[in-house]
C-alpha cells in the first residue's frame, strides 16, 4: 500500500463521511457546510487525477459561488429552521435505501469485472510536412502510396502538417515543371522510398536536391520549464561535416585560443543529408552559425527559442536570381509548438476555442437565459400574478368539482367522488 | 505524462458510484427542496469524478471538457432553480415538496 493510495482512501472517507452528514442533517445550513467540505475533496481528487485546472474551478466556482448561492438562499429564507413534516409517502425511504444498496452492489461488479482500467489512451495519429530545400528544383508534389499529401511547395518553402494514419508507406516526390498536378500511377517520381509512420510523432520529409531526408520528431510535452527541443539537419550537398555552433555576442569571432569560452558546439559532426539528435536548450535568444573545419559557411543568424517550441533548424544552399547558385548557404528554422501538459490551462483553452467552441457558445447563452430567467421567477408581479391565477384555477376547480359531486350524489350513492383532487 | 498508476481507475469510479448513489438517496428522502438542490448537486460532482478519472485513463482532454460544461450547466440550473424556491416560498410559507402538491397523481 503506497502513501498515495493510503491519502486516496483517507480523502475519499472524508468526502463519504461529508455526503453521508450532508444527508442526515437537520439543520440546511450544516449540510451546505459539508457539501462544501464534499467538493474540496473532489477537487483534491482532480489534482491527484492529472486536472489542476478543473480542481481550480471546483473550489472557486462550485465550492466558492454556488455554494455562497445556497448559503444566501437558506438564510434568506431562514430554511435552517424549517423542520420536515413527517413525510405521506412512508414506504419511500426504505425503499430508497433499497434501491441504492442494490444500485451499488450492481455498480461493483460491473466496475470489478468490467475491466475499465483496461482501457488505453489513444494514440495521436502521425503527422507529415514537407520541405523543400533543393536547389536548382521546380516545385514539388508529395504522395504517400496514392494519397497526395501536399500541394505543390516550392523551394526554400515548407507545407502544413497534415494527420495521416500510422502505417508504412511508399514515399514518392515528383517535380512539376509544367504546373500540372502529376498522376501518381502513370507518372514517374522523382524521389521516392518506404517510409513508416508511427504514432505520437510528427515527420518533416526534407527533399533536397538527390535525395530526401525524413526527420521524426515528438511533438508531445517538453517536462521541463523554460525549455526548446531542437534537431538540427544538414541539407547542403557534397561538403565535409558541419558543426553547428552557438556564439557568444559578446565575442562573435574569437581567437583560436579561445574558443573553447565562446563557442558551443550544439551538433557536431553532421555529415550531408543526417540530421543530429533531438537535445533541449535553455529557451532564449542565441546566435547561431555552422562551420566546416572551423570555418563559417554562413552569417550568424539570430535563433529565437521560444520555451516549449520543437525547432527544426535546417542548413541548405542559397539560390540567387532566377534560381542561379550563389555558392552561398542559408538556414531555415521550423519552430512548432509542443502539446500543452494535460489538463492545465493552456490544455483546456486550446481544446475549448477549437473542438469544443459551439459548446462553449451554447452553454453561455444558456446561462444568459437562466441569468434573465432568475430575474423574471423572482420579479414581485410574477409572484402576484401567479398567485392571483392559483386562487381562480383553485375556486374553479372547487366549483366544478361540486358540479361533479353533486351529479354524482344525484346518480349514485356514493358519498365522496375524490378526496386527492379538493386540494 | 499521464502520471499515477498507484491509484487504479476502478477506486475513482467507484467512490463515485458512491457518492452518486448518496446523492439520488438524498433527492429521494428529503422533503426540504433546498435540501434536494444539494442533493442533485452532489449527483454531477459524482458524475464529475466519473468524467475525469476516465478522461485521465484515456488521455483525451474532452472529458474535462464536459466536466466544465456540467460546471456550468449547474450554476445555471441552481440560478433558475434557487430562484423557483423564492418564488414558491413568498407564495406559500413554506418549501417542504409534501406541501406543494397542486398536480396530484
């Protein structure tokens, strides 16, 4: 028995305890005090759950506002003092105690046998985009298998993410000089190799000028604050490997002697067409730049690292006008934000203004009409003229009643035609 | 990411189950409306409890969702609802259910 499940059933006691006082108690005012005690320990329970946001909401907008509703009404109404009449009906709750004895018994064999802690979270499919860093190369169109993943993307030019499911795949690039969207079964691709997609990741198919780079990544929570995953591809044919390598702005070219103190080495040794290892960094402004031998093939650029951004830096060379080689290179960078951490914040607000918007709508503007709804109910000429309409229907319904009586007594001999209806 | 196996779904759903059942036995036995109110209220907390173990379990963020939307759904239904008791109390004194009974069956 671990300390967590031992703090479990104390807290879950606590809330049985509180519902079971809740339920018991004469007075209102002492049963609102244990429902509240009730939802704090359900929000405890939505903390050790994984959903620190809903645990928030619990205590402010059910233990807080709702229960402060309750409280205002009971002593409005001074309900504390309002003692039960015995009840008519004394059979119900016997029979309610019954009912729910047999209800949770039921329930625990269902929740027992029915093997619900069986059930597996589902896998988020794989997603794809294509970049194009080949120089010198017309626009391409990417196929996996039959099914066109991109339109057309152009060089130096990245696609979207698109969802596609998890699977093997035959890889096929073509390059359409002509405009025309290329036929996959008559057209001979440019590119083409298997690739396997897997689940939970999200893959950048680089196609260069031979060939094509597929670089997997996890786009799923970066645990650790304040921090960027970053992967880094050398798309820049025939060279020696690269460094690439972060510099101190305080000292951007510094002497040989030193710098060890002023260059840092994020990826070293990166041969054409490999991309490094994923690694995190400190998020923060840095000044990036690669080298072949120790030499610069590129300006330092500027590198902004967002926190909780996955950055795909890729090295290709740069085109000139109209596409002629300037001998020169560039870099891309594709900073894409990871998945929030379930259930915070940023979790819900994201899946709120984007699945769930006409939801959320619908529910404002139900409580807009219950808003103006409780003003109507509470109005002093509702309640007069609803009290005015309960005296007429009431002596009509005697009225007619009497009629009814007194026809009946006429016909027959009974002495009473109802006794529920005189009220 | 999804932490905590030390604690199995079934313990949440079933404290649930519990507290459910508590809730129905509540509207069930209790006369004072205002005491009914809590009850049902007691209801969508344990529903609640339901909807967020099994969101956790399959790691989709929906459920807490619908937990939200339920948040919502009843600080409505306790707006119009508190403001039926005022209602019926100014006219009749009284908010005991046994002593409303205008529609007999």
């Amino acid at each position: 028995m671990t300390l967590e499940l031992i703090i479990f059933l104390i807290v879950a006691a606590v809330a049985i305890f509180a519902a079971a006082f809740m339920l018991v108690s004469r007075n209102a005012v002492h049963s609102a005090l244990f429902l509240v005690t009730n939802m704090i320990c359900l929000a405890f329970m939505y903390l050790v759950l994984n959903a620190p946001f809903l645990a928030m909401v619990q205590i402010t907008v059910y233990a807080g506002a709702i229960m402060v509703l309750f409280m205002f009404v009971i002593m409005l109404l001074g309900a504390e003092k309002l003692g039960e009449t015995p009840t008519r009906y004394k059979w119900l709750p016997i029979a309610g105690v019954g009912l729910a004895t047999l209800f949770l018994v039921t329930a625990y064999f269902a929740i027992a046998q029915g093997n619900v802690g069986a059930l597996k979270p589902i896998a988020k499919s794989p997603r794809v985009r294509v970049v194009h860093v080949g120089q010198g190369v017309p626009p391409v169109t990417v196929y996996l298998n039959n099914d066109r993943v991109t339109d057309s993307v152009g060089y130096g030019a990245a696609s979207g993410f698109r969802e596609v499911r998890a699977g093997d795949y035959n890889l096929l690039v073509f390059a359409s000089t002509n405009g025309l969207t290329p036929d996959p079964t008559k057209d001979s691709p440019a590119l083409a190799q298997p690739i396997s997609l897997r689940a939970e990741t999200a893959t950048t198919i680089i196609a260069t000028a031979d060939r094509l780079i597929v670089v997997p990544e996890d786009l799923n929570t970066i645990d650790a604050v304040q921090t960027v995953r970053y992967t880094v591809v050398n798309a820049l044919p025939a060279n020696p490997p690269i460094n690439f390598i972060s510099i101190d702005p305080a000292n951007p070219n510094p002497a040989p002697e030193d710098r060890a103190k002023y260059i840092t080495i994020l990826a070293p040794a990166l041969p054409y067409g490999e991309f490094s290892r994923t690694t995190t960094l400190p998020a923060g402004k840095y000044k990036v730049a690669w080298e072949i031998n120790n030499q610069r093939v590129n300006a330092p650029a500027d590198l902004d690292a967002r926190e909780n951004t996955s950055q795909l830096i890729i090295l290709y060379p740069e085109a000139g006008p109209a596409g002629s080689p300037t001998g020169r290179s560039t870099e891309l960078v594709l900073a894409d934000r990871t998945t929030s951490a379930f259930g915070g914040p940023n979790n819900i607000g994201e899946t709120l203004f984007t699945t769930y918007l006409l939801p959320f709508e619908l529910v404002s503007l139900l409580l807009l009409v219950a808003m103006v709804g409780a003003i109507i109910l509470t109005r002093e000429e509702t309640v007069k003229r609803e009290r005015k309409r309960v005296v007429v229907s009431n002596s009509a319904g005697v009225r007619r009643l009497n009629q009814v009586s007194a026809s009946a007594m006429s016909l027959t001999e009974h002495k009473k035609p109802s006794e529920g209806a005189a009220d | 990411m999804m932490g905590n196996p030390s604690i199995p779904i079934e313990y949440f759903v079933i404290l649930s189950a519990v507290l459910f059942v508590m809730g129905v036995l509540g509207v069930l036995v209790r006369r004072n409306a205002i005491m009914i109110f809590m009850s049902v209220e007691l209801m969508l907390n344990a529903a609640n409890l339901a909807l967020v173990a099994f969101s956790r379990q399959w790691g989709d963020v929906s459920g807490h969702l619908f937990v939200f939307f339920v948040m919502t759904v009843a600080a409505a239904e306790v707006a119009v609802g508190l403001a039926l008791i005022v209602a019926i109390f100014r006219q009749k004194q009284s908010i005991d259910i046994d002593e409303l009974h205008q529609m007999q069956g």
